[in-house]
C-alpha cells in the first residue's frame, strides 16, 4: 500500500553550491507540499546510523564522510503517490544518466556527490522521516 509522504535530503554538495532555493522550487512545482523541513548538519556517528544499509559496501565510509562534511536540508514531502514521483523527478543516481530536466540532471556533480537524496519505498520514507522528525516537526 502507498503512502503520499516521502523523505529527501538536500544533499552538502548541493548546499555549498547554492542550490537549495532553486530545488526547492522544483520540488514545489512538481506539486509536492513540505510538510516538515530543516536545515541541519549530520554527525559521522549519524551519518553512520542514517547510512547503515550500505556498511558493507565499498563507498560506505566516502558516503558517510561526504554526507557529514557540511549542512543538509531534510524534508518530508507530501503529494500523491510520493515516492516514485519523487523519483522520478529526482533522476538517476548516476547525473550522467538521469534524464534532462531531473535534478540529479540539473544540480549534481557526479554519482556520489548527487545533490539531493530520495526514498526508496514507503516503509523507508517513514523511516527516514522519523530518523530527523520528530511527530509534532511534521504538519
């Protein structure tokens, strides 16, 4: 069963490039409501916890270091049908291969400085959301 939430990140790269009004705008356009959003910083040890799936994966301690190096904007967003549109919108994880008019097309650097995170599927937006939510941060 679908949910009509789902969880991003503004990922630091994109933070230290300017990029946090122009994708909020699309986000906005795309007809996503925020319903919970902050500007915030990960410690390693949380980037570690948020991170967790992929420990055993090659790119564990790059992502971690990367996702801890500098603020973040966490959302939660609401709209019909959230996650995959939201995933559509955001494109590929590889910006090379997402699609024109994404803004992993428009606003990444590379697959691992991406500019924006996206769930996967609803029961990892809830967990997402209420890793960096609290219930009453969520309207």
């Amino acid at each position: 069963m679908s949910t009509n939430r789902t969880f991003t990140m503004i990922k630091p790269d994109a933070v230290e490039n300017g990029h946090i009004g122009a994708i909020l705008e699309k986000i906005a356009a795309s007809g996503f409501k925020i319903v919970a959003m902050k500007y915030t910083q990960l410690s390693l040890r949380e980037a570690q916890e948020f991170y967790a799936i992929h420990k055993e994966r090659p790119f564990f301690g790059e992502l971690v270091e990367f996702m801890s190096r500098g603020p973040i904007v966490a959302a939660i967003l609401e709209k019909e049908n959230a996650v995959e549109d939201f995933r559509a919108l955001i494109g590929a994880t590889n910006p090379a291969d997402a699609a024109e008019g994404t803004i992993r097309k428009m606003f990444a650097t590379d697959i691992s400085e991406n500019a924006v995170h996206g769930s996967d599927s609803d029961e990892n937006a809830a967990i997402e959301g209420s890793f960096h939510f609290a219930g009453r941060e969520v309207y």
